[in-house]
C-alpha cells in the first residue's frame, strides 16, 4: 500500500475517511496496477490482489506481499507466517507466496518503486480533488492509471503497456497464468464468508461514504 491515502467525504454526514490505496505490479513489464479501498484488511486486501489480476488478464507464478498483516502474520528471514486467508487465495489460483524479509528493500524494490512513481505521478495528480464516494476516487485512479502504463519511460521509446504486450501478454503460458475459469466475485464471496466463520482473519465490516 502507499504511504499516502486518500480522504473521501460523506456528502451526508461530512465525515471524512481516509481510502488506503493498492499498488501492484508485474516484474518484468512494471505494468502497475491501483487501487482505492476503505482499509488494509484481509477482505479488502484479497479482493485487490483478485481484481489485480482481472486488471493484468492472468496469475503471476509467484506473489511478493510486503509484510502486512493481511499477508504475513508472522515476519521471519527464513519461514514467514502467511496469512491463512491469503494462503488460501493463493492456493485457489495456484501461486506461490514468498513475503519480501523485512529491512531487505531490494525484495520489494520494483512495487516500491511503483508506489513511489504512482505517488508521483497519479496520487499527487488528485491531492486538491474532492471525491465523494470510493468508485468514484477509483474511476479517477483508473483513468490515470491507463495515461500512466502507457507513459513512455523516461528517456526511453517505450512504456509499461508496450513492454506488456511484448513480453508478459506473448508469453502468458510462461509468465502469467491463466484466470481460472471459475468466478472469481463468487470465490471473494464465498471465502471470505467461510474463514469468517472459522474464526480466521479480520472480516469486519469497514465503513461506507455517502
């Protein structure tokens, strides 16, 4: 997640709450995908790494979470505790999840060097912007998002997008997996509603803008 959030207003109550924002990429492209949520925990955080995954149009072999709690419920150099939630989400779509150790940035460099470019280049884009509602914060993001992937890098003749296409979307079989065919909103659901029962995760229930 980025260090910055984002307030969204209730046009009713006026009360304001600060949306967490998502951030994924793909390792070899930097194709970048963004976020807004109501918070980090485990529901939200599954459902961005599943609508992820729509975004990019497969399923990475392997996941690189930061330590979060809804990832890593215990940091460790050589056997992290992955979250039994995520774990399952994993397992449902065959990845493998390796946490980034903690104090070792060069685990995580590519996503934090995405969060800090999307920082840059789309969050500080919407600072004097009021929203409303978390769709329409990420209706915003999202069209951004797509000025953003298909930017040309910096002194380069090429963009995230174009790296995309000629290398992770050519190579999907190798690269990405492909989507189950299986719903993926009836496996948020039905998952979720499962490990919320068997006491698993923090399931509660975060608040919603007008």
């Amino acid at each position: 997640y980025a260090g910055t959030t984002v307030p969204i207003v209730n046009s009713k109550t006026g009360e304001v709450h600060e949306a967490q924002i998502f951030v994924s990429c793909l390792g070899a492209s930097h194709l970048t995908y963004i976020e807004a949520t109501w918070s980090q925990n485990s529901k939200d955080f599954i459902s961005s790494n599943i609508h992820a995954f729509e975004f990019f149009g497969g399923i990475p072999e392997l996941l690189v979470p930061d330590n979060l709690k809804s990832a890593v419920n215990l940091a460790s150099k050589y056997e992290p505790g992955i979250n039994q939630s995520y774990r399952a989400m994993a397992k449902y779509y065959g990845c493998v999840v390796i946490p980034a150790r903690a104090y070792r940035p060069k685990d995580k460099a590519k996503v934090e060097n995405a969060v800090l470019i999307a920082s840059r280049c789309i969050l500080a884009r919407i600072r004097d912007q009021k929203f409303l509602s978390l769709a329409e914060l990420n209706q915003v993001l999202w069209d951004l998002l797509e000025e953003f992937n298909n930017a040309k890098f910096q002194k380069l003749d090429y963009s995230r997008r174009t790296l995309f296409n000629e290398i992770e979307k050519s190579l999907k079989d190798e690269l990405l997996k492909k989507l189950k065919g299986a719903n993926p909103y009836y496996f948020e659901k039905i998952i979720l509603i499962l490990f919320k029962k068997m006491g698993y995760g923090d399931f509660e229930e975060t608040p919603k803008s007008g």
